[in-house]
C-alpha cells in the first residue's frame, strides 16, 4: 500500500467522519419537527430551516468554556477528546463498498471496533467524574450500569454473526454473506442493535442523562464547544453502530448492482437504520434504571444465546 493510497483512504475516513454525523444531527432537527410539531428548526434561514445546524454551531462556539473550581481539571479537559475519537478509529475498519474500499482491513474486525467502541464510553465516566458535580457523579456511575449490562448481549449477537461467516473480519464476513442469512439472524441484529443504543444512551435508554432527575448527567457541567464535541460523539455513535448492524446483519453493500452501487446500499441501510434511532427518540418513553437493567439481563442476553445456539445448529445441518 503505497503512499497516496494511503492517504486518501484517510481523507475519506476523516471526511466521512466530519459529515455523516452532522447529517444525522440535522436529519434528527428535521425529524422531530415534523414529529412533534416543533416550528423553530423549520424555519431557521428560511428554506425549511436549512440554517439551523449553522446556528448550533454558532451558539456553541460563542459560549463560554468553564471549568468547575473543584474539578480535576485536566480529565474533564480530556474527556470530550475520549469520547470522541473512538468513533473515528473504528470508521477506519468498516467497509463501505466491494475491491477494498474500507480504510484498514483488520482480520479481527469484530473484536477490533467492539474493544475500541467500549473506549468511548469512557469519555462519559471521565466526565462525571473529574466535574465534582453530584449529579454527573451518578449519571457516571448510571453509565457504567449501563455499559456492563448491554456489553454482554453486544458481543454475543456479534460472535453469532462471525460463527455464521466463519471469520472475525468486517470484509470477510461480507465475503462469505448469503441473503438467507438475514432472517435467522433478525433476532440478533435486533439485540446488536438495541444494545447499542443502550452504549450511546439513546432513547429510551437515556437515563444517564435524565434532564429532568439529573439535570444532564455526566455532562451536566460541560459548556461551549467541549459539549458540542460530547453531542458530535453521540451522533458518531449513531452512524458506527446503524453502520456495523448494516454491515453484520444486513448485508452491508450487497444488493442489485453491488459492483457498482455496493457504497450506495451500505449508505441507503446506514441511514435507515439512523433514522430508527431518531424515530425511537421521538415515540418511545424513557426507561427506568432498574427497567434498562432488568431489559439487558433477562431479554436481551437469552435472546443472544438463543441466536448462537441457533446458529451453531444451522452450520452443523449445512456443513453435514
């Protein structure tokens, strides 16, 4: 791999990086104006409110950056940055199309972005924290609740998928992908998916951050631009996770005409699956904290078994 091709795949992971999540952020004002009947961000600029993502970053830059005076300065400096980053490292392993357009082809993709991803949830601990804020103290301490619960049925639907495929690798299991894999998978996907909406804090999953117990958890002290960057990794995750359920159960840029509409597919299946997590913000209650524990540990976590017992005796049929 010579110079320029690396260069530019890096161009592309960063560029990638810096919209997607924006038009998220922007599909999710939009979204929820309509839902909710929200006039404000239709009207922002004009045109349907195309000024609005403008105006947010405009409100952000102009706030003032504090820091509590009993806070440990120097992590609840850092902890945006740890939140943040890990959603970029993890774009670099996911593929977006057929003949190696992906970053960086790891042979352990699967355990590469879960490990990675399990980083960013530090960001939000640091947070809470390092503020000296009882409040972001047990929206942290919510956090890592969080975090142990649904970590367990993410990596069971995921090893599902790699014992269906055969390999660890993002780009060999889109290799080895057969489309009747998708039904009995679907229960899989479906706790991929859900638990990692719990590891973002998404509705309903958000009682880390409830307004209205604790203000706004572990970032309840964060002002300015370090709270965009908390935003902006929220919006990231929504793009890594709806893009790696794509790519695990559905099939990632397989479709009619995949040769050459394959990054078509896997961005049309990304941004469905984006949309269904800004849907569930809108149409879905907040769950309780005993409620998102009791869901992890006795839905989620059986139904994950359930999928790898189901798959192992289909490879066995198969393979027999």
């Amino acid at each position: 791999m010579d110079v320029w091709d690396v260069a530019v795949r890096v161009a592309a992971v960063v560029v990638a990086f810096l919209v997607l999540p924006l038009l998220v952020g922007q599909t999710e004002h939009k979204a929820m104006a309509h839902m909710q009947g929200r006039l404000g961000p239709m009207h922002a600029g004009g045109f349907h409110g195309w000024a609005q993502l403008i105006a947010d970053g405009v409100k952000f830059a102009q706030k003032e950056d504090t820091v509590p005076a009993g806070a440990d300065r120097r992590v609840f400096q850092l902890a945006p940055a740890v939140a943040l980053i890990p959603y970029l490292i993890v774009l670099v392993a996911i593929p977006l199309g057929p003949d190696g357009m992906v970053g960086q082809v790891i042979d352990a993709g699967i355990f590469f972005v879960l490990a990675v991803l399990g980083i960013g949830v530090l960001g939000s601990l640091m947070a809470g924290w390092a503020s000296a804020n009882k409040y972001s103290l047990l929206g942290a301490l919510r956090t890592a609740a969080q975090l142990m619960a649904y970590e367990l049925p993410l990596l069971l639907s995921a090893a599902s998928v790699a014992m269906a495929a055969g390999t660890l690798s993002l780009t060999g299991i889109l290799g080895e992908f057969e489309w009747w894999w998708v039904p009995w998978q679907l229960v899989g996907g479906f706790v991929f998916f859900t638990a990692g909406l719990a590891e973002l804090q998404r509705p309903p999953f958000d009682a880390p951050i409830a307004p209205e117990e604790i203000i706004f958890g572990a970032y309840t002290e964060y002002s300015g631009l370090r709270f965009a960057l908390f935003l902006l990794a929220e919006y990231a995750g929504i793009v890594v996770v709806s893009a790696l359920t794509a790519v695990l159960f559905l099939g990632g840029w397989h479709g009619p005409w995949s040769d050459q509409l394959g990054w078509l597919w896997m961005l049309l299946k990304t941004g469905a699956l984006s949309f269904l997590v800004i849907w569930a913000r809108v149409a879905w209650p907040r769950l309780r904290v005993d409620q998102i524990q009791k869901f992890a540990w006795t839905a989620l976590v059986p139904l994950a078994l359930a999928q790898i017992a189901l798959t192992g005796v289909i490879k066995v049929v198969v393979s027999g």
